[in-house]
C-alpha cells in the first residue's frame, strides 16, 4: 500500500510541472534559513549546559544601594568563596575566577601578546567546570604549584607547536615569573561564558603581592571586588536561604560596612542571556530571531497549502472517481499525506545542501564557528522539529480538506467547495502581512544603528588611536608630542568610549550616611579634556601641577545624583583622597546608549595612567601610527604594538544590534522572495482557469490594461489588508526592541508607509508578470484552451 501511495506521489509531483518545483524550491529556501536560524537559537540557549551540575551552579552577585542608585554587579570580595564553602552546608564547591586582561610571554623564543584570555582561578577549578576535557594532565591536580598553569589545546599549539605541552614553561615578559604547563584543555566550545586560553593559579597572586609588600592577601581583603564566584549547591537548597547567609558573612566579617550590600544568586545557565552589569540585549536577539525562524516556516507553509488548495479543482475528479470506486476518506488523506511528506523530505534534503553554503555568510555575521553537523544528535533534533512543523502546518490541513468533499459535486465540475477561495485570500493576507512586519523591523533597527552610528556621544573619538603605554606613558606621550603629524596627545585611565572603572568609596558634603553611589572613574591628564573636546560648563580644566592630585571633575549626571548645588569649589572625597571640585563637564556617553548615562568622577593622576590616545587626521593617520610604534619598539622591544581607533572600540559596544541589523535585512529579503513566490504561483493558476474568460473579453475589446487591472486587482486589495494588519503589531514589536536603549530613534509614520510601499511594489510586479503575460496571449488560442 505504501509503494503505491509513493508511486502515485511521485507521477503526481512529475505531472505538477514548475508547480512542484516552485513548492520545493520555496519550502526548501524557507527551511534552510529556519533551521540555521533555530540551530543558532539553540546554541545561544544551550550556554554552559554542558556542565555535568549546571543546574545547580550559580554565579554570586553583588547588589549595591536602593531605588535609581541600584547597582548589580558579579565582581565579589575574593574572601566570599572560601568562607562560603566553610561556613555554608548547602554549598558543596565554590570557585573565583579574576580577569588578566592583558600579558606578553615569551615562549620558545617567540614573544606572544594574549588580551582578554587569561584569568585566574583556584585550583578547584575543574570539579565544577567539568564540561571542560582535559586532553593532558592530571584533571584531580590540575594546579601541583602556584607556577602551574592550565591552557588550552589552541594556544599549545601557538606557543609550543603542539597539543602535548605538559611541562614545558614559558615566561611572563614583564615582571619575569616563569609558568609551567600542567595541563591542556580541549578549547572550549561556543556555547560557553568562560572561553579562557590560559588558567593562572590563584594562588600565584599571594606570591607576587608578599613580594611587592603590597596588599592583603584575596583571602582576607574583603574590599577588593577583583573576582568572580561560582558555587555549586546542594541538590535540594533554598537559594533565599543562601543569600541571606552570604549577606551575612560579610556584614560578620566587617566591623563598619563601608559599602552595605547583598549577594544574589543567578543560575550559571542565565549569565550570557542575561548579564547583570549590561543590557538584555542578547536574550532579546534570541526570542527575536527564534521568532523570526518560525515566520519564515509560516510563510512556506502558507506557500504550500495557497499552491496544493488552489490546485485541488484539477484534482477533484481523479478524487471523485477514486471515491465512486471505493477508496475511503481515509484512505484519500493518506494518499495526500504521503504527498505532502514526499514533498517536504524533498524539500528537506534541498535545504540541506542550501544551509551548508550559507554556513560561510552565518559566521561573518555571528562570529560563530559554522560547523553544522549531521552526527550531531541536536542537528536531527532541529531538522525533524522543523519537518514535523511544516508537516503539521502545511500538510494535514490540505490533505483532509481535499479527500473530503462530495464526489458526485465533483464529477459535476462543481469543484468550488475545494477550492478554499476564502482560506486563501486569508493565507496571502498572513503572509504579506508577516512580510511586511519582518520590513518594519529592518527599516527601525537600522535607522537606530544610524542613530548610534551618528549621534554625537559628547567627544570627538574620529581619526582617534589608542594603546598601552604601560609604565612609559609619560615618555611616550613626551616624545609624540612634537610630531607634525599628531594633532594632540592625551593619557588616562581608560578610554572615553567605554568606562569599566567604578567607585562606590566617595564622600560629599551632605551626603546621607545609607547612601550608596556607584560613580564611574577616570583619571586623565589636562590634555584630556581640550582633545576630546569634552564641553566644561563650569569651573576649569586640570593645570597639571601637583595641585591636581587633590582636584575633581564631575559630570552633570554626578552632580544631578548627589544633590550638590554650586559644586565648583565645594568639598569631594573620592576613596581616600580629600579633594575639591574644580568643575563640571558636559554628560558624554561612557557606555553603550543602551544604559543611562552614569556619574562620572574625572581626576588627574598622570602617573597612574596608562592608556595613551593619539588625536591625528585621516590622512596622517599612517604617519601617526609608524611613530607611535618607533617609540613602542624603542622603549619596549619585547612587546609588540597593539592599538585600536576609538571608532572601532565604540562599533564594538554595538556589534550584537549590527548583527541583528543584517541578519533582519537578510531575511525580510528572504520573507518577500518566498511570498512573491507563492503569490506567482497564485496568479498563475488564476490566469489558467480565466483563459477562456480572457479570451473572450479581448475579442470584445478589452486591452492588456484592462486584462490586467482585472487580474490584479482582487490580490492588491489584500496586500493592502495585510500592510494595515501589519502595521499596528510591526510598531509594538519595535516599541519594545527600543525599550532597550536608553537613547532612541521614534517609530516615524513614514516608516510604515515605506515598508507598505515597498511590499505593494513588490507584489504588483509579480502579479503583473503574469497578468500581462496572460493579456498578451491571442485571444483565439485563449477559446480553444481545454
């Protein structure tokens, strides 16, 4: 029975002609970028989970102060994780990582500079992070001494030439500690939060700090929030009941609090969707684009079943002979089931072969490696859900709506009942209006990346580079300072595009004893502020005398937050430095636009600063550069010379709305191609079943306008219905993207007109590819058509 439903199946699909293909070409289109699209859905959800405990491993958090001064943040006291697993019964492990932004060894002779891949951590390590293979090395003694280091299988063959690095050393340029290797992890995946290449023992940092006679030891100083802490609870604990003791080990171990604050817990499997010193920008990109995979398949469906319905007069007789001679309703569904699953398993294996060559243009975008494979179970999973999507969509309905009409209205020609006229004025209707959404949503999210792109952040970072002049900032900026092909040459703390730096130890006068002000902090030199053309709206700039050192620089958002009224002159304290403020600057932004701008405290250290920034032109710019890295070599030969254009470090802040931005334009394109599709095949069939009605209009003297404006009109008035459907739900959707950035674009009534516009034209244009191909035809050969 079954070889005969797939025999059948197949003449069918060999007589539908360019319909068949037109339903396999546009499901298979539809799925491959669907599927890509849940496949990315899943790999963003699927972070950290790979963790044999993930479930019961939380990320320990620090929430300072109370109303519009609450702040969140996961840097901890490094005392906090031990303490926790000797005083705490529900915590059965807990682990610190702190980040080492940036280091230069030496290995093999070589000198590598590693940034943003180093940290710190205990050698606990691997027994709550278990999902990460250990290739070589003893995984139960991953650090055997304060020098051990782990790293992964990449930088061993970066620094060594080889995965098997175990007990080889390599050399930290700057201060001369040498390192050897204990153990090689498999490189981490995609899907995880920690994507170290090297693990520094944390106990190392004991070693260098009774070396320098610097501060207490990370197991007793509960003011250095320097850490991040990860613990693993037991099976069954009561997450309130844990913070609070948490809460209370560190009021226990201060006398007088100067920061009052609580811990929170936040499951390790929520930290990359929601991040809680940022925005919620990626979880929101998550639901947007799993909502957009299941437009897409909607689309295709609605192709499928406008296509197989609309069809369905061709074959109401074969079914009504089938039903004369005994074939059952049943029996009839079958048949079309067995159809419409031929049809989808076809298309399936197109997308397949579509989704690997557009595997190349996903990574551009994403950053993600594109390595779909199909022996990867979560691969079958993807593509049998959307199958069985589109099966549930696209194939059930038609199969029974078909296999049940009357047969002898059939063998009348009376076929109107199956023709679904109504369903199918309803699925255009969805479609274009989902069309038309997906162009909303491309038309805002880039008139907001323009807004990023050209709004005026407060400082002029253009033809601006920057790098780290280390313990030489002021010989180098000395020395760069001549050039004729440098405008101006300024040094700080951090650069102005993005701010990590906070303080909560500040004092003023009048400032109520329960108050808790997280303040950014920024230490820069008197050039600092005339180069980046920071606007002062009062007091004076820094002179550059000793002076200075007790001198401060607010901007307007700090003195609106602290209630200073006339700062300029009046009393600041900032940690432990008694200081006066000098003057007021213009709020400029110091973060992405996503978050409000917050307090900023400047003040003037030189010494400490170590960030140095090179104002140029475009066109001196390669001039300035060659200088900078003379002078780089010069004083530290055995670095090498990295620099980044402030412009780029600000594109950086945006790079996830950039990459919803193009993958929005990518497919509203795809949505409008797969509806134009659906909507040729459409106007086809209605031209085939008029031509004879065609025929005779032109020998009464109707033009090909006429014709024409007939064939199109019934379908331009429900592109219409969709656009003013789409438009009320477009501008919702929108409305809550932007929600998210603190400074945004308004949703402009010309937008939607756009979009309609671009959907109308788009639509007439295939409409009237066959409407005037249909009107041109001889109207005699239009009569004699059977």
């Amino acid at each position: 029975m079954i070889r005969n439903y797939l025999k059948i199946a197949l003449r069918n699909l060999r007589a539908g002609g360019w319909y068949s293909a037109l339903n396999i070409g546009g499901l298979a289109v539809v799925l491959s970028v669907s599927i890509l699209l849940f496949w990315w859905v899943r790999k963003e959800l699927s972070f950290d989970r790979f963790h044999s405990d993930a479930q019961r491993i939380y990320q320990v958090n620090v929430h300072f102060g109370k109303g519009e001064n609450e702040y969140t943040s996961t840097s901890t006291p490094g005392p906090i994780a031990a303490v926790a697993f000797r005083e705490i019964p529900e915590v059965e492990s807990a682990v610190r990582m702190g980040d080492y932004l940036s280091a230069t060894f030496r290995a093999n002779n070589k000198i590598f500079t590693e940034k943003d891949n180093l940290a710190y951590t205990d050698t606990n390590f691997i027994e709550i992070f278990d999902g990460f293979k250990v290739l070589y090395g003893d995984k139960n003694t991953l650090f055997p001494s304060p020098d051990a280091v782990v790293i992964s299988e990449k930088l061993a063959r970066k620094f060594f030439g080889t995965a098997d690095a175990i007990g080889k050393t390599f050399t930290n340029v700057q201060n001369n500690t040498v390192f050897t290797v204990s153990a090689v992890l498999e490189n981490a995946p995609d899907n995880s939060s920690f994507r170290r290449d090297i693990y520094l023992n944390l106990a190392i940092l004991k070693t260098l700090d009774s070396k320098k006679g610097a501060r207490r030891s990370v197991d007793e100083n509960w003011d250095d929030y320097g850490f991040g802490t990860y613990i693993k609870l037991a099976a069954h604990a009561d997450l309130s009941v844990v913070e609070k003791k948490l809460t209370s080990l560190q009021i226990n171990a201060q006398v007088n609090p100067s920061n009052p604050s609580e811990f929170l817990l936040q499951p390790l499997t929520e930290i990359h969707l929601y991040p809680v010193e940022g925005s919620e920008s990626e979880s929101k990109q998550v639901g947007m684009m799993g909502a957009v995979a299941l437009l897409l398949l909607s689309i295709g469906c609605i192709n499928y079943v406008n296509l197989t319905t609309a069809r369905a007069t061709r074959r109401s007789k074969e079914i009504g002979i089938r039903k004369i001679v005994g074939a059952g309703s049943p029996q009839l569904a079958m048949q079309l089931l067995v159809e419409s699953l031929l049809t989808l398993t076809l298309s399936l294996i197109l997308s397949i072969g579509l989704l690997q060559a557009m595997l190349p243009f996903y990574a551009s975008i994403t950053g993600k490696s594109g390595n779909f494979s199909l022996f990867d179970i979560h691969t079958w999973q993807i593509l049998l859900g959307a199958l069985t999507f589109c099966f549930v969509m696209a194939g059930v309905y038609p199969a029974f709506l078909i296999s049940g009409f009357s047969p002898v209205q059939a063998l009348k020609g009376r076929s109107n009942q199956v023709s679904g006229a109504l369903l199918r004025k309803s699925l255009v209707v969805a479609q274009f209006a989902l069309a038309t959404m997906l162009i909303v949503g491309t038309f805002v999210i880039g008139s907001q990346m323009r807004f990023i792109r050209d709004r005026d952040p407060g400082f002029d970072r253009k033809h601006t580079f920057s790098f780290d002049g280390r313990n030489f900032t002021l010989q180098i900026k000395q020395a760069l300072r001549g050039e004729s092909s440098i405008l101006g040459v300024s040094t700080s703390t951090d650069t102005p595009v993005n701010i990590l730096t906070g303080t909560l130890s500040t004092d003023w006068d009048g400032k109520p004893k329960d108050r808790a002000l997280i303040m950014a902090q920024l230490s820069v030199d008197p050039d600092f502020i005339p180069n980046f053309k920071l606007k002062l709206l009062a007091g004076r700039n820094f002179r550059g005398t000793k002076a200075d050192s007790t001198c401060i620089i607010l901007n307007e958002t700090a003195v609106k937050q602290t209630g200073i009224k006339d700062p300029i002159g009046k009393r600041f304290k900032l940690n432990d430095t008694e200081g006066t403020i000098i003057g007021v600057v213009k709020d400029f932004n110091i973060t992405s636009i996503r978050e409000p701008i917050m307090s900023l405290v400047i003040f003037s250290h030189p010494n400490q600063n170590y960030r140095v920034h090179v104002h140029t032109t475009q066109k001196l710019a390669p001039q300035a550069l060659k200088k900078a890295e003379r002078l780089w070599k010069q004083y530290m030969p055995a670095y090498s010379f990295e620099y980044a254009f402030l412009d780029a470090d600000y594109n950086v802040l945006y790079r996830t709305d950039e990459q919803t931005r193009q993958l929005f334009n990518f497919f509203a394109g795809i949505a409008i191609v797969i509806s134009c599709l659906g909507l040729l095949g459409l106007t086809s069939f209605t031209t085939e079943q008029r031509t004879k009605e065609i025929g005779i209009r032109k020998v009464l003297g109707a033009t090909v306008l006429n014709i024409t404006t007939l064939l199109s009109k019934d379908f331009v008035k429900l592109v219409l219905i969709a656009i003013v459907i789409a438009s009320p739900i477009a501008w919702f959707a929108m409305d809550h993207w932007l929600k998210g950035f603190a400074y945004k674009v308004e949703i402009h009534w010309w937008i939607f007109m756009l979009a309609g516009l671009l959907t109308m034209t788009t639509a007439l244009v295939t409409i009237c590819f066959q409407s005037v191909k249909a009107a041109m035809v001889n109207p005699v050969q239009s009569i004699k058509a059977e």
